[in-house]
C-alpha cells in the first residue's frame, strides 16, 4: 500500500482536480483498489465526484480513536475507487492534532486501511502547521503541483523545508507543473527549464471536472489533459517501483 500526498502551501494550484484525477487513474487504468482521501474542508474532492459525507462532522470523528474510518467512506460511481470525503469539521483539525498529542495518527489511520486499499491518494489544504507535518510521515511520495509563477517557486521551497523537517528520511517529492499554458513566456520558460517534469496543461477539459462531477479520464479521454494525468500517475507509478525495489 502506498500514501500519495497532493500538497502545496499555495492555494489554487489545481490540488484537488489533480488528486481527484489521479485516483481515477488509479482505480481504472491501474486497477488498484484505492481510496481518494479529502483532508480539506472545503470537500472539494468529493464535490468532483457528486460525493457527500454520509453524515456531518464525520471526517474529523475519523481522527478519535473509537471511530471506525471505514463508516466515513463513501463508494464512487467508478469499481475499485472509493472517497473519504470532507466537511467542515476539518476546520478544526489542527487543534485535534494537537490535542490528541500522535505525531503519526494519519499514518496510523492510512496503515490500519492497507489490507483494503492499495492505493490513498490525499487531498491536502493549503497549509503549513501540524496538518502539513502529519501528511508528510504519512506520505510515500508527496506531489506538489506549481503553476508557472514566483510565487510557486517560492512554495516548492516552503514543501520541501517542511518535508525535510518532519521525517529523517523524507518521501520522494515529485513537483508538477499545473496548469501550464504555452502560450505564454513565463509558461514556456518554466517548460524548458524543467523539461523531465510532469505536466497538467491549462485546458477546458480540466475546468469540465467540475461541471460535469467526472474526472477527465472518463469523459475526455485522448484530451491533453487525460494524457497529462495518464503520464504523471506513470511517474508516479515508477517512483513507487524504485522505492520498493
């Protein structure tokens, strides 16, 4: 069993439509039983595939020690791929960590699901605080998308800081470039200067995950953007053979 953290410190950098993705892929081209776990309040994993939480304030009750996470999980429309989807009691999840005083309760939680799942897929908020540092001793490999911009570089460094503080051997980081348009010079620039990285083009068929509540792969195919996908869960894919080899 693996742990594939999606995590940035930024926001709006195409997080969730990648990590939604990935485990459709996951489900369906790799046939892995896998879970797609939401760690952000704002449920938007779950939004992308018309999932809801079977009851309120069920995913922060996945983190007390008398709960069964297995009543928090939620089946897809899609064999072999099942959601833990948020809600807004997430909010509160940093101080649940602090309280409850487990630095490894996520990996605990993710451990105590491996003879289910072959693969979790996390949907990480943006943040850098106790939630951050219990998804990286949790991980396996971290994915951290970054849109062309300053600013992104500025948070790939702010992730791989924080990874490298967390765990003495920390879990391969695989950066994506998200959204890139190459149109745009800053876009090609970034292309070219980091050409063996995964990419996640800025396509409509991406902005259709949300209206449709589909992940690109089942509605679009030979679009790009499948094919973005398709060859970052490839990457991903290989990074986990190295490490087990």
């Amino acid at each position: 069993m693996a742990v594939i953290a999606v995590y940035s410190v930024k926001g709006g950098v195409g997080k969730t439509t990648i990590a939604a993705n990935l485990a459709w892929f996951s489900a369906t081209v790799s046939c892995r039983s896998t879970l797609l776990w939401d760690l952000d309040a704002a449920g938007g994993a779950g939004f992308l595939y018309g999932v809801e939480p079977r009851r309120k304030r069920a995913s922060g009750a996945v983190f007390d020690r008398d709960f069964d996470p297995a009543q928090a999980i939620r089946r897809t429309a899609f064999d072999r791929l099942d959601l833990l989807p948020a809600d807004e009691s997430l909010r509160d999840l940093d101080n649940l960590f602090a309280r409850i005083g487990k630095r490894k309760r996520l990996a605990r939680l993710a451990q105590g699901l491996e003879g289910r799942y072959e693969r979790i897929i996390l949907d990480c908020p943006p943040v850098l605080n106790e939630i951050s540092a219990q998804v990286v001793r949790a991980a396996t490999v971290v994915i951290v998308p970054l849109p062309p911009s300053p600013l992104s570089a500025r948070a790939f460094e702010l992730v791989t800081r924080e990874i490298r503080a967390q765990t003495k051997k920390h879990p391969p980081i695989l950066p994506v470039l998200s959204m890139l348009d190459m149109r745009r010079n800053l876009h090609r620039s970034a292309r070219a200067a980091n050409p063996g990285w995964p990419v996640i083009p800025q396509a409509s068929a991406v902005e259709q995950c949300a209206v449709l509540q589909r992940p690109v792969g089942d509605f679009a195919p030979n679009s790009p953007a499948a094919r973005g996908f398709g060859q970052l869960w490839t990457a991903i894919e290989r990074k986990l053979t190295t490490r087990d080899s």
